[in-house]
C-alpha cells in the first residue's frame, strides 16, 4: 500500500502541473468545445445522402407525357431543378459552369412512341467530376424514370385488365432497424468521438511532450528520483480523463442536437474507450520519442491520423477499397474502436459482442504502450 | 570532516573517444567543490555521472554515501541538479514551479508546504511567490531554477554552468546565495568557465581532454602553476611588445598579452630588468614591469600549456 | 531615393529572412519528407479508399418458401455483384437477426412462405427487406438495389403472365433511361479526389506552417531579436510567406504530377489558370495562418486553431467529400466563407471541363481575391500590432 502511495506521489505533481499549465493557455476549454463544435458540424455535414442536387430538363418534346415525366423532379428532396428548357444547346453551357450537375434529356419523340408501346429512351446527363456524388444521382434519376415507366405501364396494364385478368406481382417492404431514417448524423455522431479521441490523446499529447523535450524540461525531470513510468502516468492520466470527458458531453449534446440514440451501457462505451485512449496515447508518446520539435511531432502525428480516418470505415465503407487496402485497414486502431462505439450507441452491443474488437484494441494498446515506454525510457537517459 | 563525493577511477568513453580519464577527487560536506575547464574538458560528462545520469564505464564514485554504480536511485534522491539548459515552465508560478520539483522529487504535499518558504528564504524570492515565472528577469530565473533544485533538501547541489548569461551584479548574488548554502552544510559542486567566478570555490579542479590536471585550493593551484610571482608591463603597443618579448623566450621566459597588459612568467630574478631594457631598446612606451600575484586565468592558461606541452 | 532603389533594397532585407527561413525547413529533413512525401501518400489512399460505390454488399436471406422461384430471386440479388449472400446455411430468422447485430450482414431479405403459390394464383407477394441503419449509406443503396431487383423480378413475371394469356408483351411501352457522364466518363474517383486534395495538402501546409512560424520563434525568443533589427515586420513576412508560397508550389505540382502521369487525371485547362488560382489560394491559406499565429502564443495552441479554424472547414465544408448541395441551409451559408470552397470548385473544373468553360470561374476568382487580400491586410496590421 506504502509502494503505491510512493508511486503516485511524484505523479500526482506532473498532474498537478499539467492541468494548471493547460489552464493558464485556456488549453482545457479548447479541449472541450472544439470536439463539440466538431461533432455538432459532422454531424450537419457528414451526410452520405446526395440532396438538393441542381438539375436541369431539357424537354424538346414538350408533350403531355414528357410534361408529367418533368413533373416528377419538382418537389424532391434529391433535386432542385433551376431550369427547364427545350433548347438542347444549353446543356453544355449549364453543366460546364456547374449551374446544374445533372439533366434529364427528354427527346421529340418521347410522347409519340410511348403511344406506340415502342421502347422510349431518354437521356440522363451528369457531370461525373464529382464522381460519388455522380453515381448515386443519376441511379437516383434513373429510379425516378423507371417509376414513371412501371406507372406508363401500370396504366396501360389496367386497361388490358379487362382482357387478362388479375396479374400477380411482387412488391417490397422496406424495415430499416437501429436507425430507422436513415440518419447521416446518427452515424456520423458516434464516429466522431473516434476522431475526437485520437485528436486530443494522440495529437495534443505527443505535442505536450515534445514542449518538455525542447524546453529541457525532461532532462531536469530524469535526475529526480521520478521514473519514466510516472512521468508518462503524471502525463496521460489528464488526457484520459479529457477524453472520457470529451465522450460524455459529446453523447449529451448530440444527444440533444440530433436525438442520437444511444442503445447501449454507457459505462461500457467508456470502458471500451479506455482501451482507444491508450491505444493513441501510446502512439503520440512515441511520436514524441521520435520526434524532436513540436512540428515534426505534429506533422508526424497528422500523417499518422489521415490513414486513421480514411481506412476506419469512418466515412468509407471498408468493404469497398481495394483488398490490399482492406488488409491494411486491420492495423489502423481506429477501425476496432467503430465498430465498437457504433454498436454500442445505435445496437446496444454488449460486451461479449463486441469481444473480438475489445481484444484487438487490448493486444494493440498493450504492443504500442510497451514500445512507447521503452523509446522513452531509452531517449530521457 | 565528512566526504561528501568520492570518484575513484571514474571513466568514461563513448566508442573510441574518451569523455572522463579515470578522474579520482574527493569532496568534502558542505563545500564548494568547482570544475574549471574548456567546453568539452569532461566536465558535464562527470557531472552526469555523478548525477546517476550516466553509467561510467568504469571506476565507480560514491555519493552521499551510495555508489553511483549500484544504487543510481538512492544518489538521485540526495542531490539538486541544475543543468545548464534548466527550463522553468514560465505559464506556472515561482511557487508552483518549486512545489512540482519538490513532489517529483518525492515530498509530501505537508513537507513541500514547510520547504516552500525556506527555499525562498534561501534564494531570496520572498514576495514573489505568486508570480509567473516566465514574467521574472533573467538572474532571477535562475535562482527560481536553483530553487527548484534544492527543493526537496538534497545534502549536494550539483551546479552546470549555473551563471550562464547572468549580469555580473546578479551573479555575485548568486554567489553568496550558494556561500550561504555551503555554510548551511549542502555540498556544492559547481562547472564553471568563468575565471573570476572560481575564486568563490573553496577547492577547484582544473579538468583537460577528460583528465583533472591540477585539483587544490586557489593558493595551492598558483604554486602548482607558478614558482615565481608574474611581471606585468602596461604598454601602449601591447601587439608589438608581445612579439618582442615572445622572440626573447628562452632568455626570459613565456609572454601572454591581456588587453594593454603584458604578462611574463620569469625565468630568473633578472628577468624585470632585462624585459624593461628590452622594450627601451625598441622605443616602446612602457610601465616599469611590476611584480604581481598570478589571476586564475594566467595560472589555467599556464597548467593548460604545460599539460599540452608534456604531450 | 527613385522607387527601384527602394525596392531593391527591401529585398535585400528580405532576401535573409527567406534563406533563414529555407533553412529552418530543409534542415527538418523529417518535416521536409513529410511536406513532400504526404501528398503522395495521401493521394494514393484518398484515390483507392473514397468510394461510395457499393458493391458486394453482405446479404442474409431467409427463405421460408424453399421452391424454385424463390431460389431464382435469391439467385438474382447476388447476380449483378450488388450483394454477396452471406452462408447460404444461415436460413433461420434468428441467425439472421444476430448477424446483423453483430455486423456480419448489413441486409437481410425475407421470402414469406407460400410465395410461388401466391404468384401462381395472382395474388401480390410482399417480400421484407430489412437494413442495418448504423450503416446509412450501405443500406439506403443496398435497399434501392433490392427494390429494383424485385420490381425487375415482378416485371419478368407479370410479363410471362401476360405472354401466358396471348398478348404479345413487345407492345407494352419501356421508357429507358440511357446514362451518359460528361467530363468523368468513367466516374473515376481519383478525377474528384485529386483537386480537393490539392486545396486540403495546400491548406496543411501553408496554414499549419505559417502559423508555427511565428509562434515558434516567439517561443524560443528570437523573434525579439529580429524586431531589434532594421528589418521591417512587412519584410520579416514576406520573406517567411515567400518559403511557403514556394513549397507549396513544389507540392501542388508533385499532386498535378502524380496525378496526371500515374493515376492518369485529365488535365483539360491551362497551367495559367492553375497557377493564378493556386496563388490566389495561398493567400488566403497563408494570411489565415499568420493571423492564427499571432494571435496564440504556444504551438500547441496554434495547431489547435490551425486545424480547428482552416483545416477542418476546408475538408468538410469546402464540397471536398461531401456535396454542398445535401447540407442543411445553414451549414451551406457558412460555406460561402470557406475559400477552399472556391478553389476546389475551380480546380475541378480547369482539370476536367474544357477551356472555355474556365471563363465562367471569375466569381471563384473574385472571392479568393478579396478573401485572399482581406487575409493578409488583416494578418500584416495583427503581425505589425504585435511587434510593436
């Protein structure tokens, strides 16, 4: 019990001196608002739902039918048509100077072999420079057209009703669970907590260090009686109570903000986050082992984050890279730690559930501790 | 009397390059104990050594009372330690400051309470307890630094270059500040290459390439470097009189200049008389050559040649 | 004094706060590799791993019919590479249910029992289509592909049913929409990626930079030393923004280079007009960076802002990833002050739309301009204040 009092004793003072230090430089509110501001703006922003899309029709056949295919553009959510026209001339002008992204093409000869039962093509132009954007607009027009040619047909069907008689036909019923309207921001919310933590314990802290390192601050440390091992816990345990915090006001104001759900235990979100939190507290120590001015450490740290962010399924579905880069996602920590607060907030995993990931953070988190403490141990003697 | 420091044989060598030569010295409690030398004689290596900073490769030393060999830990919790890059962290307070470097060293929140204004007292930062420390002076900063260092009460300060960049008025503070210290009974052992400073160290070691070439009190190093007392000759022409009287060296012994002063160890008693003619000769307005005591600088610069020369 | 002789001596001034500066980044060989190696890493990662294109999405289904039409329709979900069926074995509700839960499955696909016998006798089949919303973008294409591909499965059926009853289905009229992209044909992601990324890598480098710079030098106490000097606070900034207006420069080519040589980026514009906008930028990045750094007064602090103030907006707000278009209407006002918006707007359009449509980019040109100089007017009187 004594040994334990003697460990914390010196910690306590690195604590002490790191949160009155992050006070004086207003550090500890930054801390705090930035992750909400930044969470309140993925959540508002991080939308994967393409909406309010300029489109433009151009209807050279003006006839009844084109008119009620046109009709069916107004008043959706997906798009926001800024002109109609009949004059073909204009679409290139349009889309080369992005007043418009897509445009249906409607041609002479719609209406006329519509009547015929002929096969009636109609144009559906996109400007592919935004590519993803690109690909679900122009499914999404062409879901519109094939509705309106199942009613064509549908109607032309109930007028041969009386010749054929009842027709079977399968229809589907849609049950979206956990989130049930499809919320951008009930995703996206969760994610953010992982990006959030790896800012604060990684980034931020790798900086702290890397300040002591330049200032000569560490080198007045190691000739106390103090170990590696207490500066580093005097160091991290006021990022880790910052993180946690961090977690609760994020879950509180989105909460609030957005409705986010939040389906599971709340301790066991931050139990599990523990795990994330030493997982980037030892990177960012050893960042700063590495690194020899806070710049480096900061650009070391950013490279480190970027990979973080694009290969955690954040905001890519993993399934969809490329299969080396589908390897590469199983050393990025923060892949773990998605599914993890994802399904605690909108499934409500338990723990045995999520096991796997748990163990994954845990054998990682264990691997980079031991090297950042060792690299620190070998560059404070 | 109690010995504080003892090194014996202390070495070490980094791949080819020896740093410390097998350096042996004793220091006794609550003395000032200084290292002079050039940068690069060896002189932060020791200390670093001694500090449990650094493992020597061989010998070993003890201080207050442990090896530094074998229980680094227990000699780091006797001892103060100021580097020559010390840091304070200038968003906290002179008192916060303090109270950090005294729990890191392991007092209780109740002792730093108690030390707190002692220390103070010691360095003589009464009443300004509360402000930060990135707001003092620079001299000030330094004995916040030296404060810091002898937060938990450690029976030897080990002192690096502590008045680096200090104006002289500051510095003689300093000085007594860390007299006072001595008297008190704390070892204090200080690196310097400032030549008017070593004069407050009560025995001084004169360190070259790794080695301790001389070691005593102020006196002792003088007739060590010495056998006569110095001519001094003030002259208009210090650079031709130098070249002179540097031609003439066999005959009358070694010159060095010192700003419009002429220095000349004597070889014989002769040697006044004939520097004096010599000069005459070639019409250099001169001040008749006097005898005076050697400084701390003519008698390193001396023991520095004689070393160099022996090799 | 006639002008000339004034200017070449400012330069004079400037020229030793430029080589200082050169220095300080070349020496960092570490942040220098970084400066030039992560525009091509990040470009390699953003061009592979940014897709919303879904494939292969990860499908259970139970099949409580068990005939030979429903093993046809369970057949035509995985034929076209939409959906990938997860274990054919795991036919119980239950397992389905746990898979979803446990991120096995994103979709599950229910075949109500009696479903052949129904569509024999007519009547209208109701098949459920149950999502995993923790995956919004997954699912809400996952449920559109499974919509089309019953529709089309129905379609097939009534129309074997209307042949069945002797009307010849050719006469039933399809209106076909005929796909065609301009400018991407391909819709290649990397065409998107690479002008955005150009305006994030200029923002990390410039904003971030410039904005230690300052504080750098204040914290380890040279900056007094440069303010004792003749030299003028406009001159100490010049000759620091001149270093990152060059590095810049060095990596917008590296991106324009890899871009166009390896992942084969069309580059329909002109140099000029990538070069005019690519200054045009750096002011703003750059002014915003020497605005954050004088007013913080530790690195720490500085990147804080850094990425809070320039960084992050230029990613989420600029329509580098997410479209403008889908954003709430508040959130697209704010975007109207992000410059990135702007310059990422005009990047893609010189690299992939012809010349002439470039004519049309002189409001993105007269924004950055005036944000550009609002920047540095601002940041040169802050800097000037802050000397003083």
């Amino acid at each position: 019990m004594g040994n334990l009092r003697d460990f914390f004793s010196p910690v306590k003072h690195v604590m002490i001196k790191e949160v009155t230090e992050m006070k004086r430089m207003k550090i500890a509110a930054f801390l705090i608002v930035a992750p909400i501001l930044q969470a309140i703006v993925f959540g508002f922003v991080a939308v994967t739902d393409i909406k309010n899309v300029p489109t433009m029709i151009c209807d050279e056949d003006n006839s009844a039918l084109s008119r009620a295919l046109t009709d069916k553009f107004f008043n959706m959510d997906h798009f926001r048509v800024v002109l109609v026209t009949h004059d073909p001339q204009t679409i290139e002008k349009q889309l080369g100077s992005n007043r418009a992204r897509v445009c249906l093409r409607i041609p002479p000869d719609f209406g006329e072999n519509i009547r015929k039962g002929k096969r009636a093509p109609v144009q559906v132009i996109g400007d592919g420079t935004d590519s993803n954007s690109a690909v679900q607009t122009m499914s999404r027009v062409q879901l519109v057209v094939a509705a309106f040619s199942g009613e064509v047909f549908e109607k032309k069907l109930a007028a041969m009703k009386s010749v054929v008689g009842q027709l079977p036909s399968i229809t589907m019923q849609e049950r979206v669970w956990y989130n049930p309207e499809l919320k951008s921001a009930n995703v996206m919310v969760p994610g953010v907590i992982g990006l959030i933590l790896a800012i604060v314990t990684m980034v931020i802290m790798s900086l702290s260090i890397v300040r002591e390192k330049e200032s000569g601050n560490i080198e007045q440390m190691v000739v106390t009686p103090i170990t590696p091992a207490q500066i580093i816990a005097g160091k991290i345990i006021p990022y880790i109570v910052i993180g946690l915090i961090d977690i609760c006001v994020v879950v509180v104001t989105c909460g609030i903000i957005f409705k986010t759900p939040f389906e599971g235990s709340f301790l066991l979100l931050l139990t599990l986050s523990l795990f994330m939190i030493l997982v980037n507290l030892g990177i960012g120590i050893y960042i700063s082992t590495i690194s020899a001015t806070q710049q480096q450490a900061m650009f070391s740290a950013i490279f480190f984050l970027m990979p973080n962010i694009l290969l955690s399924g954040f905001l890519f579905p993993i399934k969809n890279m490329p299969e080396i880069l589908q390897w590469l996602t199983y050393i990025i920590p923060m892949r773990y730690y998605m599914v993890i607060i994802r399904g605690i907030f909108l499934k409500g995993l338990g723990f045995m559930e999520l096991l796997p990931q748990t163990f994954a953070l845990f054998v990682y988190g264990a691997v980079v501790f031991a090297m950042a403490i060792k690299a620190f141990r070998k560059t404070v003697s | 009397m109690e010995t504080s420091v003892k090194a014996e044989k202390l070495q070490k060598r980094f791949d080819k390059f020896t740093a410390v030569d097998s350096i042996s010295f004793e220091v006794e409690k609550g003395e000032i104990y200084g290292f002079l030398g050039a940068n690069g004689a060896g002189k932060t290596t020791t200390i670093r050594m001694l500090c449990g900073l650094l493992e020597p490769t061989s010998g070993d030393a003890i201080v207050a009372g442990y090896s530094i060999k074998k229980q680094p830990e227990e000699v780091k919790k006797r001892l103060g330690y100021m580097s020559q890059k010390f840091s304070l962290y200038p968003i906290l307070t002179v008192e916060e400051n303090i109270s950090f470097y005294g729990g890191i060293y392991g007092l209780t929140d109740e002792e730093i309470k108690k030390r707190l204004p002692e220390v103070c007292e010691a360095v003589g930062l009464n009443g300004l307890e509360k402000r930060l420390a990135g707001d003092m002076p620079g001299g000030l900063k330094q004995r916040i630094a030296l404060a810091c260092a002898i937060a938990h009460g450690p029976e030897i300060v080990f002192l690096d270059e502590p008045t680096a960049g200090v104006d002289p008025l500051l510095r003689r503070r300093f000085w007594e500040i860390i007299d006072s210290l001595a008297f008190s009974g704390v070892t204090v052992f200080v690196t310097t290459h400032y030549m008017d400073e070593v004069e407050n160290c009560h025995r001084i070691a004169i360190m070259h390439s790794g080695r301790i070439i001389s070691e005593g009190t102020i006196p002792e190093l003088k007739k060590a470097a010495f056998v006569n007392h110095l001519l001094e000759v003030e002259t208009d022409s210090p650079v031709r009189a130098f070249e002179l009287l540097s031609e003439a060296k066999d005959s009358i012994g070694e010159t060095s200049v010192h700003g419009a002063m002429l220095h000349v160890v004597p070889k014989d008693p002769a040697t006044a008389a004939a520097v004096d003619r010599m000069l005459s000769a070639a019409g250099i307005a001169h001040t008749r050559p006097e005898q005076v005591e050697p400084t701390m600088e003519d008698v390193f610069v001396r023991l520095v040649k004689r070393e160099e020369g022996k090799i | 004094m006639t002008s000339t002789d004034k200017g070449t001596r400012n330069f004079k001034r400037i020229k030793p706060v430029f080589i200082k500066e050169v220095l300080h980044i070349v020496r960092d060989t570490r942040s220098l590799a970084i400066a030039l190696l992560a525009p091509v890493v990040l470009l390699v990662l953003y061009a592979y791993a940014v897709t919303f294109d879904i494939k292969r999405i990860d499908l259970g289904v139970v099949d409580y019919d068990d005939t030979a039409m429903s093993r046809e329709l369970t057949a035509k979900f995985t034929a076209n590479g939409y959906f990938e069926l997860h274990r054919a074995s795991m036919n119980s509700m239950e397992a389905c249910v746990e898979a979803l839960r446990i991120n096995k499955i994103k979709m599950i696909i229910v075949i109500p029992p009696g479903m052949s016998s129904d569509v024999k006798s007519s009547k209208t089949v109701q098949i459920q289509a149950i999502g995993d919303g923790s995956d919004t973008n997954t699912v809400s294409i996952g449920l559109g592909y499974a919509n089309a591909t019953i529709a089309q499965f129905s379609r097939s059926l009534l129309l074997a049913q209307v042949r069945s009853r002797g009307i010849n289905p050719k006469s039933m009229p399809v209106i076909e929409p005929v796909p065609r992209v301009w400018y991407n044909p391909d819709l290649k992601s990397i065409n998107f990626i690479v002008p955005g990324l150009s305006a994030i890598i200029m923002m990390l480098i410039s904003a971030l930079l410039t904005s230690l710079t300052v504080v750098r030098e204040r914290e380890q106490n040279t900056f007094e030393q440069l303010v004792s000097t003749p030299l003028k606070p406009l001159e100490l900034m010049i000759g620091k923004l001149v270093t990152y207006i060059v590095l810049c420069l060095v990596d917008v080519a590296i991106i324009v280079a890899v871009s166009i040589v390896w992942f084969k980026v069309p580059f329909r514009g002109s140099v000029l007009t990538l070069t005019v906008f690519t200054v045009l930028f750096l002011f703003c990045a750059l002014g915003l960076g020497m605005i954050i750094s004088s007013s913080v007064k530790s690195q720490q602090m500085a990147v804080i802002g850094t990425a809070m103030g320039t960084l992050l907006p230029s990613i989420l707000l600029s329509g580098f990833v997410f479209p403008i278009d889908s954003m709430p209407a508040i959130i697209r006002g704010i975007s109207y002050v992000v410059p990135a918006r702007y310059f990422i707007t005009a990047l893609r359009t010189i690299f992939l739309k012809a010349d002439a449509d470039i004519a049309s980019l002189w409001v993105e040109a007269l924004y950055l301009f005036v944000f550009g100089m609002f920047f540095l007017i601002a940041s040169a009187r802050r800097f000037r204040k802050d000397l003083e």
